[in-house]
C-alpha cells in the first residue's frame, strides 16, 4: 500500500516524462499549426465538471487556510468531509489534486494514435472514422468518436498524444514482482519507467531491500533498512518504515525465525469458511461434526 501511494503520488512526474519522451516521435514540420488537445475537456468538448470542481475547492480551502482557518472550519463551512478537507489543504498544487483525473484512462486510448493521424491526413468526419476503428476492434459508440474529435474542429492539424504511462497498480506491482519472475517485456518496461523517475526508482530500491530481508530472514539489517528508508524521498515508505518500530521485537522475530503463524491463520480462515457455509443451514452439532473432520 504505501509503495503504490508512493506511485501515485509521482504519476505527474511520470506522465510528463512520457510526454517529453514522446516529443520526438511526432510528424515532422512546422510546428506553429499544431495544436495539443486539451486535457481540461471531457469526451464531448465540455470542460469537465470534475476538474472545474476540484479547482474551486483546492482555491477555497487554500484561501481559508490562509486565512488561519482550521481543518474542522473548513470543513463546516465548506460542507466537506474532514479527510477531504485536509487533502486539499496538504496539496501542494492543484495538478497533483488533477492528475488521477487528468490521466483517467479510457478504451478509446488505444485507438487515439491511429485517429489523430487520420486528422492529420485531411480525414475529419467521425462516421467513416468509426467504421475504421470498429473493423480494429473498437466496441464503443459513435458519439464517443464525435466528443473525441469536437475539440479539433477549426484547426488543420493536431500534435499526436503521447503513449500514457504504465498504471500505478501496473507499476507497482512490477516492482513487488520477482526480477526473474518478469517476462522480458515488463522488465523493458519497468526499466524504462525508474529511469523516468528517481524518486521512483529509489522508492523501488527500498522495496526490494526489504524483499532481500524477508525471503533471507535477515532479521538483523532491518534497523539499517529502517534507518535509510525513513530518510528517503517517500514520505509513504517512510511512513511504513518508522512504524515498524512500534512493533519493532515481532517484526525482527518474523524476518529472523523459521516459525510461522501461517498455519494456524489458515485454520482460522477454515472454520470462519465453514461457519458462513453452514450459516441458517444446520445445527451446532453438525457445525462442529464438519471442524473436526474437514481437511
């Protein structure tokens, strides 16, 4: 968990080193007549009701809290929940508020390479652009093309869109993945995305430390580990490491001993699987007849 937080909250990052990666690859020429699709705008041309909302709350909860006012004020007056209102105010911008929204993928991602370049070459009109993405495999609708290609109207040529980056879940668990246990396309991947991000690929160095202690029982590197991961760039990590110290004998003895609590977690997990299954069903008697005697 703290690892994929860690990954959302330099999603931005990635995403604007996808872009500049991607400035290359597109059509070569003069670049005053290309315009950007703007990422403000939802399916059909309108300004997203989302984005317009987050940026009213981020600029009204900044302002109060300029202002000297308190968490639990804001939240009142603003009629927001207490979590919501001390997100708003810990943001240190409000693209880092957006950029969940912003980068929301979409199934008609995969088909806006292919549709910007059909623009681009003088073709305009979203029925027969349709028909050409459905012989590629689209499912969805019509109007979702037309929303696509409202925002181009009025101008000759549009900028290619670059390639999205990986999913925080996807990324995340790259790195909680073996090495060896990755096929060669995900390695290229995952290579590709901590180059793009320093504090990611630091993140992903901590994370694979703690891997070595646990599959090596090294019980007696965690304080070292702590220690460096806690004086890391992620406040996440950070966040897991120093609470480990709370607990800091048991956890030594799990990354150390040989013993585990695993069997009997899954004979908890048994009987709690019986209960439910006989819930309504039966008597007692036959409830503990089927604890006994199940394996």
């Amino acid at each position: 968990q703290a690892l994929e937080k860690t990954v959302h909250a330099h999603r931005s990052c990635l995403q604007e080193a996808f872009e500049a990666g991607s400035e290359g690859d597109g059509e070569s020429g003069d670049g005053a007549d290309l315009i950007e699709r703007p990422r403000l705008l939802d399916s059909y041309g309108n300004e997203r009701p989302l984005v317009a909302r987050i940026q009213q709350r981020y600029a009204q909860v900044q302002e109060l809290r300029e202002g000297g006012a308190s968490l639990n004020a804001i939240s009142r007056q603003l009629g927001l929940a207490f979590r919501t209102a001390r997100k708003f105010a810990a943001a240190n911008s409000v693209e880092e508020l957006l950029a969940p929204t912003l980068n929301r993928s979409s199934k008609l991602d995969a088909f806006k390479p292919y549709l910007t370049r059909r623009w681009n070459e003088g073709y305009t009109n979203a029925v027969p652009l349709h028909q050409e993405l459905r012989a590629q495999g689209w499912k969805g609708s019509l109007r979702a093309v037309q929303g696509w290609l409202t925002p181009l109207r009025g101008h000759r040529r549009v900028r290619p869109e670059p390639c999205p980056p990986p999913s925080p879940r996807r990324i995340t668990g790259w790195i909680m993945t073996r090495p060896d246990h990755l096929d060669a396309a995900d390695q290229v991947q995952l290579k590709q995305t901590l180059m793009r991000c320093p504090d990611l690929e630091a993140a992903a160095e901590h994370v694979r430390g703690f891997a070595a202690i646990m599959t090596g029982r090294n019980g007696h590197l965690l304080d070292d580990w702590i220690a460096t991961t806690a004086a890391g760039s992620s406040p996440q990590l950070a966040a897991f490491a120093t609470g480990l110290r709370r607990d800091h004998a048991a956890v030594v003895a799990g990354l150390t001993l040989p013993h585990s609590s695993g069997a009997v977690e899954g004979i908890v997990n048994k009987i709690k699987f019986l209960k439910r299954q006989m819930f309504g069903r039966a008597n007692f008697d036959l409830l503990r007849i089927r604890v006994l005697h199940y394996r």
